[in-house]
C-alpha cells in the first residue's frame, strides 16, 4: 500500500505542476464551466484517449498519459464548482486557487487509501482501457444526473463520480508506470 501511496502522491504532484503552470497562462477561465461543460470537456479527453487505444496511434502528438493527467485536473475543477462556485470570485488568485486545488487532492488521496483498503487494490489487475471505460461511464452517469438536476435516488452524487475518475486517471497513470 505504501508503494500506492508514493506512486499515486507523486502522479498528484505532477498534475498540481501543470494546473499551476495552466493557471499561470490561463488564470482561473475554467471558473465560466457550468458542470454540464465540465463532463463535455472531461468527455472529450477519455474519449480521446479510447480512441487512441483501439488505433493505436495518434496524429496530434500528444499521447494518453497527458490526457489521464488532464482528467485529473479537469475532475479537481469540477469539485471546486460544485462545492464551492458560490462563494468564490470569477479570477482566483494563485494561492487560492492552489489551495483550493489542494483541499481536493489531499480528499481524494484520502479516499483511494480507504477504497483500496476495502478493495484490495483490485485496480492492479485491470486493463487501463477497462479504466478509461469506467471514466467515460461516469462521465455519462454526471451528465445523467445533470438531466435529472442533480438529484439522485439511491446513488452517489456528481462528486463521488468525480472523486472515481480521478482515482481511476492516477491509477492508469500507475500502470502506465509514470514516474
């Protein structure tokens, strides 16, 4: 488990990097994103990257792991607005917006060590398309629950879903063997 740990904390980190560099181009534009735009735009990067897997190939240049690690920061966006859009301003400034960035992965590194110690780190013996496959699922359970506006009867919320297709992007970037 402490090996999780590591590679997982350490795949967290690369991705905090490049939403702080994105952020430092960008701001916070992102902050405009209904979560209707959000699932759009988290479907269009697990799509991508199904397409490629069944290709084999792609012709753009960039490969899956920045897509799975632009899930992950695209997943941390969407817990932002939902958890926090009303009290915060269009722009952040660097530190909030980090910090906020922070309170969401810390959650979600929680979440994946409570998960995988009920599980049994199940997710080691999956194929990494079967976990592109479970992200586009959930991505389609988001926009599910958006038609429905936001309510749920028996199943977990747009967050719980966010939280799993962040866990299942850094888990194929483990076994990828992103360092």
């Amino acid at each position: 488990m402490s090996d999780t740990l590591a590679s997982f904390t350490n795949i967290l980190t690369k991705c905090r990097e490049i939403y702080i560099a994105k952020t430092t181009d960008y701001g916070t534009a992102w902050r405009i994103l209904r979560p209707i735009a959000l699932a759009d735009q988290l479907y269009i990067k697990a799509n991508r990257i199904r397409t490629i897997q069944e290709n084999g190939e792609t012709k753009v240049g960039d490969g899956i792991e920045g897509e799975f690690m632009a899930i992950v920061n695209y997943c941390i966006m969407g817990l932002i607005q939902i958890n926090e859009s009303e009290d915060l301003a269009m722009e952040l400034p660097m530190e909030e917006a980090v910090a906020l960035y922070d309170k969401y992965k810390d959650e979600s590194v929680s979440l994946m060590l409570k998960k995988n110690h009920d599980y049994g780190e199940a997710w080691r013996e999956m194929a990494i398309e079967s976990l592109t496959d479970l992200i586009l699922m959930k991505i389609y359970r988001i926009k599910q629950i958006e038609g429905n506006q936001g309510k749920t009867l028996v199943s977990e919320g747009i967050d719980a879903n966010y939280y799993d297709m962040l866990n299942y992007a850094v888990f194929a970037l483990i076994l990828m063997d992103v360092k």
